[in-house]
C-alpha cells in the first residue's frame, strides 16, 4: 500500500513538472498594421535534437527546433513570447514580454548552450538566451532568414 502511495504521489509530481502552456487560439492579424514576430534559433551542435516549446501570451504554438525559425502576425500591444521547459529536458526558460507597435518586425533569437556548472560526468547545466535583436544582427546569425525579409 506505501509503494502504490508513493508511487502515485510520484507520478502526480512529475506530471506536474512535464506539463507546458496549453494549446490555444492565438490573437492572429493579417493588417497593415499587425505586428510582425521571427522568432529564430540559430544552428548549433549543442542541443540540436532537442525542439523548444514555445508559448505567446501563455498558449502554446510550435515547437522551435534547432536551425529553423516561427513567424507569427499578432496585434499590437503588450505580449510575452516565452521558450517552455519540458520536465527532466534541456532548454527553456527564457522568455521576452513588452508592448510590441503596430506594423513594425521583431526578431527574437533563441539559443541554448552548456552552462560552465557540470555536476557530474552524466548531468551539467544548459544556458539559454532569448531576447531581441536588430534585423541586421538576425540576418547575419542565420542568412535563411534573408529568403522571407
């Protein structure tokens, strides 16, 4: 009787931990004034099977895999783009928010790299960055970007 106990207590609190933003409708606008968002990740050795859930405004769309990019038209105000964490996985936890203005473009780069911290030979850190940078800055990190701007 302990075991089924803990056993069940176990799989409530990794159910818990495993569980992302919800799939939802997301606010979509095709105007002249929508608002534009690439959000990028950049090819890279580490973490390139691992596909990144992402959420705006707390529902979730797409994941973001390694080398690819999401482009999505919202309205303008105030939202927040953020990279999830699946339980147990690398990745995640990164998010940007802010009052995004009517027909402008925004690029958001996502990346994931090993942290310095190891604590041991089978377990070490990751590092992820999100945040927003120049279309210049987007073009020049990953040049497919160029073929849709």
């Amino acid at each position: 009787m302990k075991i089924r106990i803990l056993l069940l207590s176990l799989v409530i609190i990794l159910q818990g931990c495993a569980t992302t933003s919800p799939y939802c409708a997301v606010p979509h606008e095709e105007s002249a004034d929508a608002v534009t968002l690439v959000i990028y990740r950049p090819d890279a050795s580490y973490g390139m099977l691992y596909s990144t859930p992402m959420a705006i405004d707390n529902c979730r769309i797409r994941n973001l895999s390694n080398n690819s990019y999401l482009i999505y038209k919202l309205p303008a105000g105030n939202h927040r783009i953020a990279a999830e964490r699946r339980a147990l996985e690398i990745g995640g936890d990164g998010f940007v928010e802010g009052n995004f203005k009517a027909g402008k473009t925004y690029f958001l780069h996502y990346s994931i790299s090993p942290d310095t911290y190891y604590v041991s030979s089978s377990y070490f850190t990751t590092s992820t960055d999100f945040f927003l940078v120049s279309k210049d800055q987007a073009l020049q990190i990953m040049p497919k970007l160029a073929k849709k701007f």
